[in-house]
C-alpha cells in the first residue's frame, strides 16, 4: 500500500506520521505534501540518512539517521505537542 493511499484509508485514525525519506513510488517530502495538504493538523516526521534531502518543506520536523530512541521520543512528544 502506498503513504498517500494509507493515509487516505485511515486519516480519521492517524494521529502522526513518522516517514522515511527514500521510498518507492514517492518521497517522503512528497508524502508530507500530500498529508499536510489533505490533512493539515497530522503532525509529520521524517526519518532520513541524507545531509540535505531534495524538496523538503523548511518546517518539517526531521529525524537524522541513526537515532536513538530517546531522540525519536522528544521528536514524537515535540509534533503531537507534549514536548
């Protein structure tokens, strides 16, 4: 199944995604354009092993690769709003 088709099955049941950047069929990058312009309010992360990924908006929460657990903890409770 694809993000954008995932998404749109779900959406009343998503509450943040967490997307890798290189991916078949779509980037990452274009995955959270079509979240963030179909479901405004989904929080979005993206996990990525590039230094300067292509296409990515600026205010787009990244995740470095490889990350710790408690770095993906603060980057989950920083975009649903606990952190």
């Amino acid at each position: 199944m694809l993000g954008d088709d995932a998404c749109q099955q779900h959406a009343d049941k998503v509450d943040l995604v967490i997307t890798d950047h290189a991916m078949p069929h779509m980037t990452g990058a274009e995955l959270a354009m079509t979240i963030t312009a179909h479901w405004p309010g989904v929080p979005i992360i993206l996990a990525t092993g590039y230094a300067e990924p292509s296409g990515l908006q600026p205010t787009l929460p990244r995740l470095s690769k490889s990350y710790r657990q408690e770095v993906l903890a603060e980057a989950i409770a920083s975009a649903v709003g606990a952190g």
